[in-house]
C-alpha cells in the first residue's frame, strides 16, 4: 500500500507451490472531496479485463472491458461511466 501526489496504490503478490484459487480484492471506499458526489472523481484503472457475473451474481468468466462502462484504462470522470 501507498499513496503519494494524487495517487493511491494497492501492490498484490502471492506465491504458491501447488495450483490453487486466488482471490484478490480491496474493499475501501474514499470520496477524495471529503464530502458530496464522488462521480466528478477521476479514476484509472490499469485493466483491460473484467469478470462479469450472470443473474445469479455467478462470475461467468473474463471479458474485455473495451467500449464497456468498466474501461478506466485512461483516466476518465466516474460520472461519464456510472449513472
């Protein structure tokens, strides 16, 4: 974890020695305003996938996230994506 000008950096490593599942996640929530709507908020995430889910909230697999709400591959107001 780490934070410096304007950035806020969450690094995962694992190592095993047998194949296994491996799920990594991070669950903090930050209106960086300190108050109001966050959807002004600039976000880039360096992703080009996106594990969707079926109704059953089931992940269904990898897709790419291009010309889809979750591409933040370049930094872009979470307004523009979410509604």
């Amino acid at each position: 974890l780490s934070a410096s000008a304007n950035t806020w950096r969450i690094d995962y490593s694992a190592l095993t020695d047998k194949p296994t599942v491996l799920n990594l996640s991070h669950h903090d929530y930050f209106n960086l305003a300190g108050s109001g709507s966050v959807m002004d908020h600039r976000l880039m995430i360096a992703a080009s996938r996106y594990c969707p889910v079926d109704v059953t909230l089931i992940p269904t697999g990898l897709a790419d996230v291009a010309s889809t709400p979750f591409d933040f591959r370049s930094a872009t107001r979470i307004g523009e994506r979410i509604r």
